[in-house]
C-alpha cells in the first residue's frame, strides 16, 4: 500500500478504519462520503487534518481516475458512477475486509449467511479463546476488522463475521474455515435478485482450496446447493438439525454429534444444555461446532465453551420485567426471516413492536408466522403502511402505529396483560431513524428501563 493513492468512500466504522490502516501503511489517503460533513466527529476530523488527507464530503471527487485503488466501506454499492469511472480506468476496487485480509499475518474464519451471524461468529469467537488460540472476533460485529488486522501475529485467529456487502469487493480473501448459515432474501433493494444475493454470499469459499472447509446448512435447501452452483473446491461440511448425516454436525438424541471423514461420532453437549432459546439458536450452534471442530479444536473445550454461551446482545436478549410483563430487545432481527424466528422463540403473547427501513422486503410470510402468538402489533418507521397493508389483507387487523420508540414502548405497555412479552423485532433494517441496530436496540432498553 506504501505510495499508493487511495480513496476511502464512506465514513462509517470500517471506513474509519480503513483510513487508519491506510495511513499507517504509508498509503497517501483521501476519503470521500455524501454527506456535507462526512458524519463524523470532531476528534476524526482533526485526525484527517493532522495526516493531510484530502476530504470529499457532500461532493464526488475531483479527479477519480488518479487513483489507483477504491477502498469501498459496506454501504456503498459498487455500481455508484464515479466508482464504475475508476474501476474502468484500471483502479482496484476493495473493501475493507479485503484490505485488512491483506494487511494481516493471521489467519481468518468467516461466517456469513442472513441470519444468526453475530451469535455464531460470537460463539466461534468464545470457543476459539476457550482453547487458547489468540483469537480476535470482529468484522460486521464490534471494532472494524482492518484495525485489528495489523495487530495480528502469525499465531492468531480472527474469527469474523462476514456480510454480503463485504464479500462483494472481495478479490484474495480465503478463510482457512467458512461457514453459510442459512439464505433467505434480505438486500433486495440492494442485490435485487435472490441469486445475485446468493453469489455475493458464496464469495466467502471463492478462494478456498480442498485442504480447507466450508460448512452449509443441509436443512436450507438453496444455502447448501451454492457449493455445487458456485463451485466451492473446499472440503463442505454440512449441519442439519432435522437429519442425522453421515458426516457433518447434526442433532441426535437430544445430543449436538459431529461425524468425521472417518465415520467416527462425537458428542459435543446437550441440546438442553445450551442458555440460547430457539431452533433456530440450535442451528447456530451446531454450526458454531462444525467450524471449532473442523478449524481443529478438541471437542471437550467446544461443548463446554458451547453450554457457557448465554449469547449476545439485541438477539432474544430480556431486558427487564414489569407487572409480569417481560421486555424482549431483538433489534437485531433486521429482516423477516430473523423476526420469525423471534417470535417463534416466545411461548407468551407477545405484542410486537416492527417497522424500519425498507430493503425491498415483502411482508406476508411474516405476518403468516403470527398464528396466533402476537395478539398486537405496534408499528412504526418507513414500512409502517406497506407492513399494516399486507397484515390487513392477511386477517390480522390489531394494529396500531406509532411515532417513535417512546411511543411503541409506551403504547405496548398499555394494552399489556401480565403473563405477555413485548417483543422489538422489526423485521427491517434500522436506518430511517438510527445509525444501526445497535442505537435502536439500546433505545428500546432504555425506555423500557423507564417504565
């Protein structure tokens, strides 16, 4: 990267970090990002200042073609005008998971799929650090992985949560294990086709070689048939929860097992044992243990690592309890697929505060998961009307909208009985009124802490 002129477009986390790998690897940087001010803070802004590095905020720059790398942050779709120029014009176009693939000396696990990324990429995380590996967990979740990349030894494991966004601008990188959870649509407005969708997900094995490992859900039909339409060359592993396989990771008599290439049969733990609720969280698990086992570590540190996970925050995560009314933050259910698995997971009645951002979604298998489970739903955000909409022309007429946070909380309580949940599960992204899932998750604890 030394010498090299690079633009860094999009001042989010991982465009922040980008710009902090770049400056540190000699690169001459200049960043660019639509908004007037870069939506950044004061400390960052002096930081650019202080390096020399040319800002483009609010306008496109002024000369693309001198560049001779684009380092893209998630949030930009590649097919943006100026981007096409530069790429025409002979620059490589990366994001900043392929940046920090390049900058680091360790070695990469990568977990990707629709739903269940963060708490698989979490668990990996916690039974890598259980056997003593030095593991550093990042990616889409917590600090941006360029960073971390090079502070990474030759010895140490960055397991690493991986989204179709990032897998686009991929060009070298190759996890030694990686893992598709599941495939369901989501990015629509973004991918617009299912298989485009599928394509950007199966980048994660596009460089993998038959000495490495690739672990597919064998219950999801079009998440497991990428190996063969893709032409994944790694070793496929495949989980299942619903079959016993004759190799992979699978359910069996109330046991998670993994079946070697050999035929040999390992009890990981309990499916009782595990402190994260829901079919789907058992599907996250089994694959969790797939890519620990697989990735080579022994299965006594993988089943108790596994039982001591309590999972991780915006996920099913309780919040608090009021008059018998319990408080349910799964802000992190961003789109629909990851809500019915939400609402799934509650045994109580729940009344269901939804809406957001619109990624394209359609809404009826959604509203079809209700049966009966959600007796109210409270809706707010840009897809409040396309969701009330579709959830009138299915029969399910209790409704209500809402302004904001405050009011949903408000408005949930209300019409609470004790024995029901609240559940946030908006089955849409947080971007109309938030930076992320994260700030809306934190919003809804805290006026529910209110009450």
């Amino acid at each position: 990267m030394k010498d090299k002129k690079i633009l860094v477009i999009g001042m989010g986390r991982s465009g922040k970090a980008a710009v902090e790998a770049l400056v540190g690897a000699g690169a001459s940087v200049s960043v660019q990002d639509s908004k007037a001010d870069g939506g950044i803070d004061a400390e960052f802004a002096q930081y650019l200042k202080d390096n020399g590095i040319k800002t483009y905020f609010g306008e496109k720059p002024e000369d693309v073609l001198q560049y001779d790398m684009l380092v893209l942050s998630p949030g930009v779709p590649p097919a943006v005008d100026f981007i096409r120029e530069a790429a025409e014009a002979g620059a490589e176009i990366i994001g900043e998971l392929e940046l920090a693939y390049r900058l680091c000396k360790g070695s990469f696990v990568a977990i990707t799929g629709t739903n269940g990324k963060t708490t698989t990429t979490t668990l990996v995380g916690e039974i890598y650090k259980a056997s003593g590996r030095d593991t550093i967990v990042g990616g889409n979740i917590g600090r941006a992985i360029a960073v971390d990349a090079q502070e990474a030894g030759e010895d140490t494991w960055m397991i690493t949560e991986t989204s179709s966004f990032q897998l686009e601008t991929i060009k070298d990188f190759r996890p030694e294990v990686s893992a598709i959870l599941n495939l369901t649509p989501d990015h629509m407005d973004r991918h617009k086709t299912m298989e485009n969708y599928g394509r950007a997900k199966a980048a994660v094995f596009m460089n993998q070689t038959p000495d490495q490992y690739c672990v597919l859900n064998f219950d999801d039909r079009a998440c497991f048939e990428l190996a063969e339409r893709e032409g994944c060359r790694a070793k496929v592993v495949p989980f299942s929860r619903t079959e016993e396989l004759e190799f992979g990771a699978f359910a069996k008599a109330g046991n998670i097992v993994i079946k070697d290439e050999s035929g040999k049969e390992t009890v990981i733990c309990g499916v009782d044992e595990l402190k994260i609720p829901g079919s789907h969280n058992l599907e996250n698990a089994l694959a969790a243990a797939a890519v620990a086992y697989f990735g080579g570590i022994d299965p006594e540190t993988i089943g108790k690592a596994m039982k001591e996970f309590a999972g991780v925050e915006h996920r099913i995560e309780a919040v608090c309890e009021k008059n018998g009314v319990r408080f349910v933050n799964d802000s992190k259910g961003t789109n629909t697929d990851a809500a019915i698995k939400a609402i799934e997971a509650m045994k109580e009645n729940i009344i269901l505060i939804a809406g957001g951002y619109d990624k394209g979604s359609t809404y009826d298998e959604f509203i079809d998961a209700f049966d009966g489970r959600v007796k109210e739903l409270i809706l707010m955000g840009v897809t409040a009307p396309k969701i009330r909409e579709t959830a009138e022309a299915r029969g399910f007429t209790s409704i209500t909208m809402a302004e904001n946070m405050e009011d949903c909380v408000a408005k949930a309580y209300a019409m609470a009985k004790p024995g029901d949940v609240v559940l946030l599960s908006p089955a849409c992204a947080s971007w109309d009124m938030y930076d992320n899932f994260e700030q809306r998750g934190d919003h809804f604890k805290e006026c529910a802490l209110k009450l």
